[in-house]
C-alpha cells in the first residue's frame, strides 16, 4: 500500500493529437492516512428467547396455506440476525453519546461490509504487480517411442510473459489508489453510522425529560385542584375550577400516553442499533447535555471540511487512478514480449550421440490496430474528465453544507440563550402572579391553568430547543468530518 502521498492533477499527454477532449481541473491535495486498524465486530450470542416450537408450526402451517412455491435451489447458508441480551459493562448507569457512538460502530453491518470492501480491495495490488504465470510446454511424437532410426521426439519449453516497462507499475498504481478511495469510503460510511448514533441518543433524551416535565406538569396540576377544592368547600369558588383542574389533569394524562411512547420508539431505536432486542432494558440518558457554545470561523469549518471530508479523498484517490488508467492507455501502444526456452529432440537421428540443444526466443504482440487503441485513450480521458467534476461539484457541495450546518447551530444556540434568559423567567413570573391574584381571588382558574399550560410549552420548547442545537452540532460534525466538540 502507498504511504502519505501528494495527489497532482495534471493533464496527461498531449490530448489532441487523437482528437479527445479531456478538461483540465485544478484540485486540492490530498494524503492518505496511515494504514487503519478495521473494526472488528462485536460477538455475537444466541437469543435468551427463541421462538417456541409451537410457534414455528403455526408460522409453517400459514406459510403452506398461501400456496404452492417452487422449490428453492441450494444456495449460501445465511446466517439470520442475531441480538445480544446484555450490554457491555457500563460505567455508572448514564448512557452516554461516545459510549453508545462507539458500540453501534463495533456492531454496524453495513460499516463491517464497508471495511471488509476495503481489505478486499487491498489485496489487488500485489495481484496487479506481479507477473503472470510461466507457462510450461510439452510434446511427444508417440511414433518415435522405440523407433530403431530415430531418437524418442519431444519438446520441452518455458515461457514467461514480460509486458513493456512501466505497465506493471500503472497497474499497480490503478489498483493501489482504488484500495484507498474503498478506505475512505469505509471512512465515510463510519461518520455516517457515529451521526445515525447521535440523532438516536438525543430523541432517547428528549423523550426521557418530555417524561420529566409531564410528570412535574402533573404534581403542580395537583397542587392547584387542591386549592381550587379547598376554595370551593369554602364557597370562595365555583365547580367550574375543580371541573378545569380535572381537564388539565386529563389532558397531561394524555401527553403522558404520547410521551411514553416517543421514549419506547427512542429506545428501540437504539437497541436495534446495538443489535439487541427492541425492548431491552436501556440506561437513562445524562440529565443535562453541555451548553451551547459558538462554532467558531465559518470559512476555517469549510476549509477544515476539503482537507477532512473521507468522501472528497476518495473522489480524489480515484481521480489518481483515473489518471494512472490514462497513462497505461498510452503504455498500450508499446508491445508486450513473451520470452521462451526450449529444449527439442524431433528429427534427431537415433547415430546422433550429442547432447540436446538449448533454444531462445523471444515473441511479441503487434499493436498495430489503433482505433482500438485510440477508443481506449479516449475512454480514458473522458473518465478523468468525469471524476474532475465529480471533485469539484462535491468540493462546491461541501461548501455550501457547512456553511448552511453552522449557520443553523448558531441559530439554535441563540433560540437556546433566548429561552434562558427571557421566555422562561418571565413565563415563571406571570404563573406566580397570576396564582398570587387567584389566591386573593383576583384572578380565575382559567388564567392559573392557562398561565401555568404556557409555562410547560416553553419548557418543553426550550428542551427541544437545547437538543436541536445538539442535534445540528452532529450535522455539522459529519459535514466537517470531524469532531468539533467533547462528549457529553
């Protein structure tokens, strides 16, 4: 595999002179990594809870009502989806983001897939440089074998095929450079799977602290039914405030329902990620995530972005390899030689004693239809040409993707301070006002249960607030590709 190398785009060979066009692009430069360690995947264990045997007669007995089907034909053994009933040691009992990031990496197929891809293509190059094979010749005349006037005729010849200097080496470079762009690929594919991992987390701690607000929501509701009842006995108030009391209960009763099954929904989602049952036990997500801080210089974000982004390296590796397939197209034009000894008996006189006679020669093929050649330039140049504007359109692309990223993490950290420092102490100090004026009997229940209904929206919308900023910080992480901020 190549080391860190410089990738130079330069327009290879006088293209006119066969009447192709190929456009010439300037691109970054890129250097590969050193050679990564894969992720192994986790093991796996057997269910705790197979299927019961009755179970799977019932399954085959609908399977065979539905009709005759053909006979499948043997195959590949596929091995079914297997979960794990247990997590991996935890430390405490908070589930934390680089924690679950790191398990749903270790237990991705599709990234496991990605990295076997790569491994694969790795295993090209040495495939490219090396020779082919010598092939080994023999003949016998069977009408000489104990023939009084002849000696026994047969041949023997070796030949190994050396193609022109220079070939080996392109193809090397073809393959070594296609090796790297399935790297990054997989490089890609895992920051991918690490923004999947993220988003699951903070809609696991939303739901969670929805829950714990509904559940405060409820205890404070209760705090005013009870007041609304001691005023009532004291024929201060109409039923009407108990009644209100009851349909503001009734209601949290029915956001409780909606709640409960947001968290389900989060926390199967995390499981199935992890590969374990959906409804398996799960940690509780932090209390807090940290605050909202500024992302910093939009343009050092972007510019950090071309020189990170896997996918941009891997355009660039296989506009590397495009360039060394245009080369070899021209390396076409200069013959291959198939170098040959031999040794013959045929037509030796049965008198003759002398020893056998060594021969050498040497063939080669004649490249003398060009078309075909030409065509292959061609195609050549017009590849490169396509992965140039690949590059380019995908650099533009990521341009635009972090600038538009960090501008909506900017937003978000501005609605989140703006709840903070304004929408959510006012909203506390109008609900103490009004339960002030409604313990004097200047105020009505409706304006308590209305203030108080407001002030739990905004909580939750700051909430949401707080994990939409979170939530876009991922989006802009993958966009950069890489991380811009600690773990929770």
């Amino acid at each position: 595999m190549t080391g860190l190398r410089k990738l130079g785009l330069a327009v290879i060979g006088p293209l006119a002179a066969i009447g192709c066009k190929a456009p010439g692009v300037a691109s970054p430069i890129f250097g590969r990594p050193n050679t990564p360690v894969p992720v192994a995947a986790a093991p796996l264990q057997t269910p705790a809870h197979p299927p019961s045997e009755a179970a799977v007669h019932n399954l085959e007995l609908q399977v065979v009502a539905q009709g005759p089907f053909p006979v499948p034909q043997a195959g590949p053994t596929v091995r079914p989806v297997e979960f794990q009933e247990t997590l991996p040691q935890i430390t405490g009992d908070v589930l934390s983001r680089e924690w679950l990031a790191a398990e749903v990496e270790a237990r991705n197929p599709s990234l496991e897939a990605m990295i076997a891809a790569w491994q694969a293509a790795a295993q090209r190059f040495p495939q490219q440089v090396a020779l082919d094979d010598p092939m080994l010749m023999g003949m016998i005349a069977p009408g000489s074998v104990g023939a009084s006037t002849t000696e026994t005729a047969y041949a023997l010849q070796l030949n190994q095929k050396l193609p022109w200097r220079g070939k080996r080496q392109l193809r090397g470079e073809v393959a070594d450079t296609a090796a790297d762009a399935a790297f990054e690929d997989a490089e890609d594919a895992r920051l991918a799977v690490r923004l999947v991992a993220d988003l699951a987390f903070y809609e696991y701690f939303l739901a969670t602290r929805l829950l714990d607000i509904n559940r405060q929501n409820v205890q404070i509701m209760h705090q005013y039914r009870e007041t609304a009842q001691s005023k009532y006995i004291a024929k201060l108030v109409s039923q009407q405030d108990v009644l209100q009391a009851e349909v503001e209960l009734a209601d949290l009763a029915r956001r409780q329902l909606e709640l409960d099954r947001m968290q389900r929904v989060a926390a199967a989602r995390i499981n199935t990620l992890l590969r374990r049952w959906p409804d398996a036990p799960l940690a509780a997500p932090p209390a807090t995530l940290d605050a909202p801080q500024p992302v910093g210089e939009v343009n050092l974000l972007w510019q950090t972005a071309l020189r990170q982004r896997p996918d941009l390296a891997a355009l660039a590796w296989r506009v590397q390899s495009e360039e060394a397939a245009l080369e070899l197209a021209y390396k076409n034009y200069f013959p291959d030689f198939d170098l040959f000894g031999r040794y013959d008996t045929f037509w030796q006189p049965a008198s003759t004693q002398g020893p056998l006679r060594a021969q050498v020669g040497v063939a080669m093929n004649l490249p003398v239809y060009r078309e075909k050649l030409r065509a292959a330039i061609c195609e050549a140049q017009f590849r490169l040409a396509q992965r140039r504007a690949e590059f380019e359109q995908r650099s533009l692309e990521i341009q635009y993707d972090v600038i538009a990223a960090a501008e909506q993490v900017e937003e978000s950290r501005k609605t989140v301070e703006l709840y903070a420092q304004q929408l959510i102490p006012i909203a506390a100090q109008n609900v103490e006002a009004v339960r002030a004026n409604y313990t004097f009997a200047k105020a009505t229940f409706i304006e308590l249960a209305q203030a108080r209904r407001q002030q739990a929206m905004l909580l939750e919308r700051q909430l949401e607030s707080i994990v939409t900023y979170h939530r876009r910080h991922a989006e802009l992480d993958r966009a950069v590709g890489v991380t811009l901020r600690n773990a929770e």
